[in-house]
C-alpha cells in the first residue's frame, strides 16, 4: 500500500469524522465544486438503478436525485443516515455494510463508491468484489480513493511520520484511518476485482474550496482554528490565501500534483 495515514484514537471511527460535524446541506453544497462533477454526470446511467455504496449524508444521492437520476445510497453509519433522512428531500436510504450488501446479484446499473474501500485495514480487495456482484455486466463504478498525490509524496508523507511518532512518544493513542493510493495501484485493484478500468481522473474541489491541501493541513491551508472548529464566517474545506496560492500555482502545472483524491470509471464487462 503507498502510504497508511492514522489519526489519533477520539473513540469515533476515522472515517466518519468529517460528516458528523457538517449538515446535509453543507455535503449537498460539495458536489457543484467537485472538479469530478461532469464525470458522474456523463458516466452514471439515467435510465437505471444507481447505488451510493458508503453514502454517508447522502450528498449525491440528494444532488443527483434532483437531477432526475434514480440514486439509492447504504451506509453502516445509523447516525449518518438518520440526519440524511430529516433532510428536505426524501430518499430510499438504507443501512448496510458496504463488504456485504443485501442486494441480488447483478441488480444496479450503477455505483457510486467514494472515500470507502481505503479504510479496509486488509485492503479493498474484497470491497471492490463485492461492488463488481451488485453490478451489471456493461454497469459503471465511480470509484474514488485519496491520492498519494506529488505533494504528500515530497513533502507531507515525512511529515505524517514524524508526527505519528511524536504523538506515540507524549502516549497518544493512534488508529488506522485509511491507505492513500497511487493511480496505478487503484487500477490494479480494480483489474484484480474484474473490472474493466476506463479513466481515472485527478480528483478535487475547484477554487475557494481544496481538498487535498485543506486534509493535508486545514488550519495552515485553511481557515480551522479548533479541533473541528472554523473560523467565524469560513466554512470547512475553504482555502485560506496561501491554500489559494499553492492550489493556483500547482494547478497551472497539472492538477494531479496537489489533488486529494483519484477517482477511476470502471465497468463490469
């Protein structure tokens, strides 16, 4: 695996961090600024069932949904998927573990699975199987991982280590929080899962909002000033002027220096 990130133990899993403390409308707000908005546009089916497998809040049900796409998200998270059932707008919404869904086999046209199967401490191997069941021969994946992008390579990997060490030496406790892959080894995991890889694409949020600079370090990047506070008036995931200088000057160069995630379309043959 290209690099193991860990957080320190807050009782909560990793992985539901950042949701618990954002509303729906927040996440639903998200997907105007994903740089990857016109491949979900143009790769998920219209005229089929699409599954959100790890939904969270269910921002892209919600969003994609009110544009006329028949979505339905899972999610083991009860607590995520209560808040998204309050929201406004109403939405087949169930609870499942995304390693062992309760659907037939051969069942939704298309998935959608992003920011999940990195948190399998043994690999996403078997997340990715159990994607590629669900699926219909000809169906589309997104699916979408955080990048071991050039920048975390160089520079913020090193630092991750040290500071892992530092807190282990005060006695912090730390945990597993999710593997950060190369596009090349996503790739690879969906070929090993039989999938067919179409594209992969840098994925990111366009400007005021980053993030990959904002997870690599909110509070120097961004504009956090608590454990999970903003500051008055920001919102999470904004960039402060440096983030923005960085994120322009990289951007000018290739997007995939600084970006936070790799997103691949792969299809079920």
């Amino acid at each position: 695996m290209s690099f193991v990130y860990n957080t320190v133990d807050l009782g909560i899993e990793a992985s539901q961090v950042f949701w618990s403390h954002d509303s729906v409308d927040d996440h639903v707000d998200l997907c105007d600024f994903e740089t990857t908005l016109p491949v979900f546009l143009e790769q998920l089916p219209q005229d089929d069932v699409v599954l959100d497998a790890g939904c969270g809040l269910a921002r892209w049900v919600f969003y994609l949904r009110q544009r006329g796409y028949s979505v339905v998200g899972t999610d083991y998270a009860h607590a995520a998927l209560a808040q998204a059932m309050r929201y406004k707008d109403a939405a087949p919404l169930f609870a499942a573990d995304t390693l062992q869904l309760p659907l037939r086999d051969a069942s939704v046209g298309g998935i959608i699975s992003l920011g999940v199967i990195e948190h399998a401490p043994e690999g996403p191997g078997r997340a990715l199987r159990e994607l590629h069941r669900v699926l219909k021969p000809g169906g589309v994946a997104l699916v979408a991982v955080p990048y071991n992008n050039p920048w975390r390579r160089v520079l913020i990997n090193h630092l991750r280590r040290l500071r892992d060490w530092r807190k282990r030496r005060s006695g912090l406790t730390l945990q597993f929080a999710e593997y950060r892959f190369s596009a090349r080894e996503l790739t690879g995991f969906l070929r090993d899962a039989d999938f067919e890889v179409l594209a992969v694409h840098a994925d990111d949020f366009r400007p005021p909002l980053g993030k990959g600079l904002w997870v690599d370090s909110s509070a120097f990047f961004g504009y956090r000033v608590g454990m999970f506070d903003m500051a008055p008036g920001r919102k999470r995931w904004e960039l402060n002027w440096r983030g923005r200088l960085v994120q322009g000057c990289a951007n000018l160069v290739s997007p995939w220096l600084i970006a936070g995630g790799v997103l691949a379309v792969a299809r079920r043959p």
